[in-house]
C-alpha cells in the first residue's frame, strides 16, 4: 500500500479541522435546543452524530498524519451513523 502524499498546507488544514469541530459543535448545540423543546429522540440521535463527529475532527487534529485516518475514529463514526438510522426507522415504525 502507497502512503498518501503529505499535507500540503498543513497550518491551513488543521485550521480547516478545527473549523469543521467547531460547526459540528453548534449543530449539536443546536439540535439539543430542539430536543429540549420537542422531546423527540431524533434530535437527541442528531446532536450524539454531531458530537461524535467533533470529537473525531478534534483527535484528528493530533495525529501525526491527519491525512490517513484511523480504523478506531472511523468506527466510531459509523457507530454514531447507525444511531440515527436506528432513530429514523424508531420514528417511522408502525404502531399496528
């Protein structure tokens, strides 16, 4: 397996990281506002997605190599996206 090219800018791309945690931030504050006033699961599940995505943007950010990821950070993620596709079908099932 070739390793990936280094970073080109690496000021600006761990700049850019930690935009993207930062944003993800605010989204989770925001869907915990309009879980609090609504109760739904649903936003509870979007604001645990974008906790866990800062998280992950914010571990990325003491990597040695950003570029490459990790097996751990990117299980992580999935975990986080299987929450809220068990809270959509949760929402959507039938009550018969």
């Amino acid at each position: 397996m070739t390793p990936l090219s280094p970073l080109t800018h690496p000021i600006l791309d761990l700049f850019l990281l930690g935009f993207i945690a930062a944003m993800s931030l605010v989204a989770m504050l925001s869907f915990l506002r309009f879980w609090k006033s609504t109760g739904d699961p649903l936003f509870l599940s979007f604001a645990a997605f974008f906790a866990v995505q800062s998280v992950t943007h914010v571990v990325m950010l003491g990597l040695t190599h950003p570029n490459e990821g990790s097996f751990w950070l990117f299980m992580f993620r999935l975990l986080s996206i299987l929450g809220i596709l068990i809270a959509i079908l949760w929402k959507n099932r039938r009550t018969s």
